[in-house]
C-alpha cells in the first residue's frame, strides 16, 4: 500500500491530531528515518525529552505503533510519519530492521503480520537456529481430562444460564404484547435497558446488544413507521430464541450454518484464533476492493469499524464480505486503515453461517493499492437486487443489513427524501429510500440517468455506497 | 396461513395490546393456537413480523421535476479534486485563497466535479457565479422539496430573453455592455423588470446605466426621485446633474464641497491650496472609511468644476493635504483616470497602494484586466522593489484586482529569497503568507516562486503548494480548452 494523505487524513483520531502532526514534517525532528523496503517503515521523532520517539508503519495495512504516551491513536507522531512517506520529500534509508521494530512486528494480529515477518523471516531471531533441543513436554492425560471437563461444565452452565435468559426475555416480550407495541418505541429505552442487562448476566451477550440498540434503531425511522417497526425486530428476537431453544434441545437439523448463526446471534462468540484453525471454514483467495468503510459507535462505548468488500475475482465464493473491527472510542481511532478503493489481494476465512459474510484476513498477498478502476458489476436491475435480499431472507430470517449490487439504477427525489428505483420505467415498481444522511452528499447523482451501485439495505433504509456514473466514482466518503 | 390474514388478526392485537384485544386465533390462525398456546401471541408476533419485512417498499406517488442543466465547462481533473477538497475544509485557509480558487474557476471556464460540490458547499455557496451552471444550481437549491426550477446561464450565453433570469452581477454587466451598443434598448430592458426588483438590484443595475448615459435616460431617471431605497434616490441624482450639466445641484458634491477649504499661498506667485477638514465627530480610525464614503459617488471632473480649476491643477493644490490627494486617488481610480492616479501616487502620496487599502476593498467594476493591472502598477511603482511586508495591504490588491498581480511587483521579490526570507524572521510570517503569495502569483512566475517554497519548511507552505499545483491545472485545463 502506497500511503497516501487520504489514508493520513482517514486514520486521523481528529484535527487537532493532524496539525499537531503537521508541525511535526521537519526533516529536524525525525533523527532517523528508515524503510525495509517492503512495507515497513520506521523513525525516530525528537520530542521533548531526551530520548526519541520510536515510531513504526506498516504500509501494507496501516498498522502503527508509536513509542509515545499518547492516548490517541494514531498519535501525531505516527500520523507524522505517514504523512512524510505520504509526501515523498524525505529520503527513507533502506536499513536493517532493528530489534525494536521486529519486535512490534511479530507481536502484530492484524493481516500484515504474517506478510510483514515473513518478510524479514531471514534476520528474525529464531529459537531453532540456537541448535539446542528443545525438550518435549510430553501431556498430561490426567491434566487435560480435568480441564475438559471443566470446560465442558462451564459451557453447561452457560447453557443453562442463557436459557434461563431466555425465558426472562419470553416473558418480558409476553410483557409489551400484552401492553400492546404502538407505543413500545417511546418507552423503549428504559425497558430495553433493563432486560439487556439481564441479559448480560445471563451470559446472552449478542441479544443483550441487539436489544440494548433497538430504541436507537427505532428511533432513526419514521415516527408512523416505528410501531410496524417494533413488530419486527421484537418478533425476530423471538424467532431467535425459539430457534436457538430448538438447537439445545436436538430438536431441529438446522443446516450447520444456520446453526452458527443462531449461537453467534444469541452471544457465542467465535474468536479470530478459532476461526482460523477451523479447517471447515470457507476460505477465498481473491482479489477484493473495499466498497465501502463504515464507523459506528456502539451503546458500549466501542467502535465498530466495517469494511465491506466486493470480490473483483471471478470464481465461486461470496461476492461480498465484511471485515468487522472494534475499538474503544477513548482511542479516538476511526478508521481500519482500509480507504474505499482500495484493491488487496488476500486469503478471507468467512464466519460460519447460512449467508457467508463476515470474514477474516487470513493472508495477505499484497499491501492494499489504491485504485480508480470501475467495478464490473454484473447486470442486475434494482428488481433483482432486492429479490437477492429476499432470498437472503429466506436463508436466515432475523438478517440486519445486506449489501447489494445493481445497474442501470436512477436516484429520484420526492420532497427532500432520495430513492434509488430502476430507470426503466417497465420494471414492477420498487423504491429504496436512502437515508437522511445521505441527502446532500447523493443529490448530485440525481442528474444521471443511469447508475451503476452497491448499497448496504437495513430493510427501511439503503446505505449508498458506490456509485460508477459517466462522470466516474462516487462513494460515500 | 397468509400475510393477509396475519395483518387483518394479529397486527391489530399486536398493536392494541393483546391485554385488551386478545389475538383471535380464528381461521387460518388456529394452527398457531394448536401448536403451543402458551407461545402463540409471541409465535403471531414472530411470523406478522416477517410478513412485514417481505413486504416491497413502494416508490411514492409522485418525484419532483430535476432541472436539466447544460454545463459545457470542463471539469476540474480528477488529481486535483482531494487536494481542493483538502485546502477548503482546511480551517485556516484564508479568504484570499478561497478567492483566488474561485477567480482561477471563473477564468478558465473550469468547474469543479458536481460530486464534490455537497463537501465544498461553503465555497460553492460563496463563489458560485465563478463556478459554472451546476454550481450555482447547487448553491440556490432549497432544502425545501418545493424549491422552485431555476434557470441558469453562462455570461457569454445571455440575451435579452434570457438576461432577467441570471444573478445580479450577469445582469449588471449584461446591461453595462448592452448599453455601449443601444443604450435605450439597455435602459427599456432594465425598466420593464425595474418595479420586481429589491433594492441592491436596482443600486447594481441603476450604476450599469452609467455607461452611456445621455439625455434620454433623464425622464426614467426623474421618476426614481421618490424611489424607497436612498441609494437609488442619490445615484439618480448624481446622473441626472451630469446629464443637466448641473453637477453642483448633486448633494454628493455638495457634501465634498462642504468640507473643503480654500486658500491661496506664496508671495510672488499665488497658489491655490486645497485642504480636507474631516468633521469632528469622524475619529482618526474612522477618517479612511469617511473619505470613501463621501467621495465615493463624486468625480474629478465634477470636483474640478465646482472648484473651478483643471483637474491637475486641483491635485497641485491638494498636495500637502495626505487626506484630500487619497480622495482624489480614490475618485481617479472609481473614474478610470490612470493618468490622474499616477500623477498622484507618483507625485505626494507615494504610499496610495497602502492608503487605499485602508479604505476597503476597491470596486474597479467593469474595468478590463489589462487597465486594473495598469492601475496597480501605478500604485506599486513608487515602491521599487521594496513593496510594504503587510499582509492586508497585498490581500487588498489581490481583492481589488480579482486576480494576480502584476509581475511588476513580484518579479524582484521572487528572484532574490531576500524579501521572503525577512519576512519570516522579521514579521514571523506564517503559511497563511506563503498562501497569499501563491494565491497573487502571476501565471508566468509561478515556477519560480514554486522553487522558493520548496525551500521553505513544511508547515508553512502546507497550503500553498497545492494551491498552486490546482491554479497550475486550471490553467492546463483552460489553456486546453481554448
């Protein structure tokens, strides 16, 4: 990835961050300024004691570490750094990695590690080159009983406390339909807080978020959409809790996906080491553009950080998927890293589940390139695109946001709401509001034609994207 | 079990709250009651909510009109859109930059991307008229959905259908140059649509008339003696005593006349001295603006006549009064006398160029490119090469003549690093310097001046260079287009 001032001014916490950095773009303060010449550079930045500042970049995905006390992330000495490759005006010396830098770099989870250590595998200190033996410790059968049965008790009891969970959540829902859901939306916040919490102790992590945003979600809609709106995500909680019922009680041969995603749904969550080691996970290596990177923060005070991508390749895998990151809003950090346009060639291990969607980065090939090339999108009218979101319905029910890729589109006003409806006016007549948000950034685009688009649909309302136009790309950004 | 049934029972029950109107598990919903009864409201309320979800969002009845508009400039490359985008959501760009943008848009014939427009709304909004159609169809849309269409037309494509319907400033030098050929034509269109308009309209196209104004235009001009607005009562004055040949009847020049005092000096040969005695209630601070505002609306001529004496004569006479010789400065340059301001500035008030700026911005209205740069020659040259380090001063000639100065002034100060140099370590000078020096650089030296602040820090030319490097492409892009 050729680091760009867009990807300085994307990963910037704030503003203050980016003057405070600016100042610091004197070939006086950095000491030592050094590349390995594949993806890694590092320096040393004077501040104002006497030791530097040890700063490192990785390229490839933006990665940064900074030796400095700051509690902003990037901090104006790494955003600095990036902003000098950025810039092109200061000579990086191609030097030996030192041990400092090495040492950040195999510390390193994110997607770059592997490519970045691999990278300097050559110099790396390795255990084996000393030539001793390591010894083998050979396992304790005794030892790992016990701790298999530990851990399968523990599993039971969360079991047990999530279905006692559950039944709380039955009656609480009992509860509202009883007082009736067209006025639910107004009351929503204190009453969905408090079943979240309970929730939370049973250990139903995932239905605990989900309610606990749901007074924000209604709230977002249209005052006489909002009790229909109620209806529906209060029943979608209950079809997951009957179906997750059904799970634990060997009831159902749900397929193993759908399985996934109820578990996932109802809180167990699946770590990125887990998914990694799992030889059953749909994995694909392809070439993949970022469409879209999204910030949102959530009630807990985290972050949560989408880039959604779109597979440039053709081969039998999914066409989207979505790389879901999170970080505490304290951090001040707002981006992945990751700019809409960026093309990257990399292995995704998908989540399990009946709609594979969520992915991670299990390899990286090559750094993320930035690109001005269009998107062949296949030729789906609008009609078809929305049919797609209906099957996936169809596949699993309680789905929240699907993305969508269509061509020949118009974007259409009425009063001072935009719709995207198919441009040929045979097409059976079908309009997806954008939101609110939107209006002003998508109102140039209502003087094309004809739009080629990806858009994320929530079910009330259609994210907009990416956009090809004759006048070239549009994104949301 | 269909969607119709579940929205007819169950939605209401749901709605209304099963506590007071139980789900009637009746019909196809008998199946629900069968099945689990203890789960039944919450399976209705499960399966009514993904009927809803299945449900197709309908476009509305009906979708507003879109505009249709026929933008042929060419559009700002697309290298140069993040750097735009960049400099004016920078928080300290100064207004000169903005300007200067906006000029180099206007000259080339370029527009910017019409996506970019929502992130330059600020600007667009400010500078639309040198932005093209799009632009100015961005900055006059209403949130309102019943934002009325509008038309919207390039200068060079306006006609006497048209003209109504383009901004103010189009309109007024539409008629200024439609006078030239056939002022009574310019005046009839200027009057049909006279009653509709506000009053700065009718000040703007009131001053176009001035350009061939006869004995023909006295009845229209009589009949705006009981207008509302004062200004258009006094600019009609003014006209109509210079069309009657009675300028002294002008309450402008009354008011000037008032203020000036006459008195002859020296022994042997008796000179003419002039002096401008301000009121007492005009502050020191408050003296520039005064002078502007008094003489703003009379001529040398008409002063000249008034006080009986030749126009260099009067500027003979007003040489030891600082204040008078910049009134005259300031009505030679609103008359278009070059001859007059360069026997000014080069004679007693050497520093014009500072004096005038501390009037405000000067107006030099439909005079042409080549004659404002002719202007601002004649206030530099007393300079030499030694132009004031005060930052207002260049920001006010860079106002004044809507583009870069002449190569006069920045020639010496390029070619040696001297200047620059003492002006960051004397006047501590920032970026915002460095901005307005790119921001006035002529075209032919900007090379030379991009090779300066290369040198410099960082920091301090964060905001030039990319000034330059989008003015360099507009040029490219204009140049290509002609």
């Amino acid at each position: 990835m050729a680091l760009s001032h867009n990807n300085v001014e994307a990963l910037a916490p704030d503003q203050s961050s980016l003057d405070a950095a600016r100042k610091l773009l004197k070939a006086a303060s950095w000491p030592a300024l050094a590349s390995n010449g594949t993806g890694l550079i590092w320096g040393e930045c004077q501040g104002s004691g006497s030791t530097p500042y040890r700063v490192v970049v990785s390229e490839v995905d933006a990665g940064y570490k900074c030796s400095c006390p700051s509690r902003k992330f990037p901090c104006k000495h790494s955003l600095a750094l990036m902003w000098l490759r950025a810039d092109g005006k200061l000579t990086f010396a191609v030097a030996t990695v030192p041990a400092w830098v090495n040492d950040w770099v195999s510390r390193r989870r994110g997607p770059s590690a592997a490519s970045s250590a691999s990278a300097e595998n050559g110099s790396k200190a390795s255990i084996k080159a000393t030539g001793s033996a390591i010894p083998e410790i050979k396992p304790d059968p005794k030892a790992e009983a016990r701790s298999a049965a530990a851990r399968e008790r523990n599993s039971r009891e969360r079991e047990d406390a999530v279905l006692a969970g559950l039944d709380d959540l039955d009656l609480w829902i009992s509860d509202q339909l009883d007082r009736g859901l067209a006025g639910f939306a107004a009351q929503s916040g204190p009453v969905c807080r408090v079943i979240a919490q309970r929730l939370v102790d049973a250990k139903a992590s995932g239905l605990a978020a989900r309610l606990e945003g749901l007074p924000a979600r209604l709230f977002s809609l249209p005052e006489a959409v909002r009790p229909a709106a109620a209806i529906q995500e209060l029943g979608l909680i209950h079809l997951l809790v009957a179906a997750y019922r059904r799970l634990n009680e060997g009831q159902d041969a749900l397929p193993s996906g759908l399985k996934a995603d109820v578990r996932q749904a109802i809180g167990w969550a699946l770590t990125r080491e887990s998914l990694l080691a799992d030889p059953d996970a749909t994995r694909t290596r392809a070439r993949w553009r970022v469409v879209a990177a999204l910030s949102e923060v959530q009630a807990d005070r985290l972050r949560r950080l989408e880039t959604w991508l779109w597979r440039e390749t053709e081969q039998e895998a999914p066409r989207f998927a979505v790389l879901i990151d999170f970080v505490p809003v304290a951090t001040g950090a707002a981006s992945s890293g990751y700019s809409v346009g960026d093309r990257i060639d990399a292995e995704l291990v998908f989540y399990p589940s009946a709609l594979p969607l969520r992915a991670q980065i299990a390899q990286s090939f090559s750094g993320a390139e930035s690109s001005e090339d269009a998107l062949a999108l296949p030729d789906r009218r609008l009609q078809d695109a929305y049919q797609s979101y209906e099957r996936a319905m169809i596949r699993q029910p309680w789905l929240d946001v699907w993305p969508v890729s269509m061509t020949g589109a118009r974007l259409r006003r009425h009063g001072s709401q935009l719709f995207l409806c198919d441009s040929d006016e045979a097409s059976a007549p079908i309009a997806l509001a954008l939101k609110s948000a939107q209006y002003s950034l998508a109102t140039p685009l209502l003087s094309f034609a004809k739009l080629d688009a990806i858009g994320l649909w929530d079910g009330y309302y259609l994210n907009l994207c990416w956009v090809q136009t004759e006048l070239g790309r549009w994104v949301n950004v | 079990m269909n969607i119709t049934t579940l929205k007819t029972h169950a939605l209401p029950a749901l709605l209304a709250g099963t506590g007071r109107q139980p789900l009637s598990f009746a019909g196809d919903l008998v199946e629900l009651a069968s099945g689990d009864a203890a789960n039944a409201a919450l399976n209705a309320l499960s399966l009514t909510a993904q009927a809803l979800r299945f449900e197709r969002p309908l476009p509305p009845e009906t979708f507003n009109a879109e505009p249709e508009i026929h933008d042929d400039r060419h559009i700002l490359p697309d290298p140069m859109r993040r750097p735009l985008i960049r400099l004016l959501k920078e928080k300290r760009t100064s207004d000169d930059l903005e300007l200067a943008l906006a000029w180099a848009f206007g000259r080339s014939k370029v527009r910017p991307h019409p996506f970019d427009l929502p992130r330059i709304d600020a600007f667009v909004r400010a500078h639309a008229e040198h932005l093209g159609l799009t632009a100015q169809h961005w900055a006059a849309r209403e949130n309102d959905s019943t934002a009325q269409t509008q038309s919207y037309f390039e200068a060079e494509a306006l006609d006497e259908t048209t003209w109504a319907k383009a901004s103010l400033a189009q309109r007024a030098n539409f008629i200024a140059d439609r006078r030239k050929e056939d002022a009574a034509a310019a005046r009839a269109l200027v009057e049909a649509i006279w009653a509709q308009e506000n009053a700065e309209a009718r000040v703007r196209l009131l001053m176009a008339l001035e350009t061939g104004l006869n004995v023909s235009d006295q009845p229209f001009l009589e009949g705006l003696a009981k207008d509302r607005a004062p200004r258009v009562r006094s600019l009609a004055q003014r006209f109509l005593a210079r069309i009657t040949g009675n300028a002294a009847e002008s309450p402008a020049l009354k008011a000037c006349l008032e203020r000036i005092r006459r008195s002859t000096t020296g022994l042997l040969k008796k000179r003419t001295t002039l002096a401008l005695e301000l009121p007492a209630t005009v502050k020191e601070h408050e003296a520039k603006g005064w002078i502007r505002k008094t003489f703003g609306e009379v001529s040398c001529d008409e002063l000249a006549r008034a006080l009986e004496l030749t126009e260099s004569a009067l500027i003979e006479a007003a040489a030891k009064d600082e204040n008078l010789l910049l009134a005259l400065a300031l009505m030679a340059t609103q008359d278009r006398r070059l001859d007059l301001l360069e026997e000014i500035a080069g004679g007693q008030l050497k520093d014009a160029w500072e004096q005038l700026g501390r009037c405000g911005v000067q107006d030099l209205g439909l005079m042409p490119v080549e004659e404002r740069l002719r202007w601002a020659e004649i206030l530099i040259r007393p300079y030499s090469a030694k132009p004031p380090a005060s930052y207002s001063a260049w920001s006010w000639l860079h106002r004044s003549l809507e583009g870069p100065v002449p190569e006069l002034l920045m020639e010496p100060i390029i070619r040696s690093s001297r200047w620059i140099t003492g002006l960051l370590e004397e006047q501590k000078a920032g970026s915002e310097w460095m901005e307005l020096l790119a921001a006035v650089c002529p075209i032919s030296l900007r090379p030379l001046l991009r090779t300066q602040l290369e040198s410099l820090d960082a920091p301090l030319t964060m905001t030039a260079l990319p000034l330059l490097d989008i003015l360099e492409s507009l040029k490219k892009v204009g140049h290509h287009e002609q």
